[in-house]
C-alpha cells in the first residue's frame, strides 16, 4: 500500500476514535446529570400525612393523596346555599361530604339558563368537587364523563357566616354570594 493510503485510514481512524470518545463521554454525563424539568404552576392543596393507610383517587387525575384520619373538614362558613348578589337566579352549594382526596361536593346552576338544582348531573352539568385552604378556593368543574377536571381558582376576599366576595385569580371577575 501507498505511504498517503496508509495516513489516509490511519487518520480516519484517529478521528473515528476521538468522535467515538467524545460520545462516549458525552453518554457518561447525560447519565450522572438528571435533566432539567421546567417548573410549572403548582394548584395549591391541602398537606398529607406521612404515615397510614392510603386513601387515593380511582381515576388518578389531579389526585391529591391523603392517608386515613388526615382529610381536613371543610370550611363551615363555607358549606350551605348561596345566591349570587348580582344575579338572583344563580346559586352555588357547598357542601361538607368528601370524596376522600380532601376535597368536598358542590353544585352551581343559573335559573336564567332555564336550569333548576333538580336538573343537574354529574358531569358537566353543574356538579364540582372544591377544597379551601386559607383565602384559596378551588372548585374542580367535570366537563364530560371522562372526569376530566378543570380548576377554577379563586381568592377570596371577604367572608362571613352569611357574605362571601371572591375574585378569579385572572383578575377579570369578582362574585358575591350572600348564604340563603
């Protein structure tokens, strides 16, 4: 073989063994390093104990795991019947049972939409599940019968036994309720 054949291979060794190298490095670090995961928004949520039997969502969407004694009660002044203050014919119910992931049913129905509480379903009719931690309520909307839940996060305002001011965390709406 000719002296430049013979540097040729030889140099196309040489760099199929650096490229080969440097992968392999390259391989090495990827598996020390755990990859970056962007933050995203957490939905604030009532704690959970570390200890106990388990108590978990069937369906495993927005599951919030609590353990057994753990769920907290439900707000008293929250639970009962209220009417928005703006629009006589839309009520929203609170109430205290639980779904055992800590948080509660309710229902809201607009007479104006020609609904009554006695025509409201399950899903994506008027039914929510909600929990209250601090100034923060959120009610979960089920739009369809896959349970796909949709948050609706509010901050409230004001509230008494019998008065109750929350704003969209958008900031494009405010509700008043006043309790029946």
């Amino acid at each position: 073989m000719k002296k430049p054949t013979v540097l040729f291979f030889i140099s196309l060794i040489l760099i199929g063994s650096a490229i080969g190298a440097a992968l392999w490095l390259h391989m090495q670090e990827a598996e020390q390093v755990e990859p970056a995961v962007p933050s995203q928004p957490q939905i604030p949520t009532i704690g959970s104990a570390p200890e106990g039997e388990e108590i978990g969502n069937e369906h495993g969407t927005n599951s919030i795991i609590f353990f057994e004694g753990e769920i907290p009660p439900a707000d008293p002044l929250m639970v009962g019947r209220w009417k928005n203050a703006d629009n006589a014919g839309w009520h929203k119910v609170y109430y205290d049972d639980d779904d055992g992931e800590g948080h509660y049913w309710g229902k809201e129905w607009d007479e104006a939409d020609d609904v009554l509480e006695e025509d409201l379903g399950y899903h994506g009719n008027g039914w929510f599940r909600w929990n209250k931690s601090n100034d923060t309520l959120i009610e979960y909307s089920t739009m369809d019968f896959r349970d796909v839940p949709i948050a609706h996060i509010y901050v409230i305002k004001m509230k008494d036994s019998v008065d109750i001011a929350m704003a969209e965390t958008n900031g494009r709406s405010v509700f008043h309720f006043i309790k029946e």
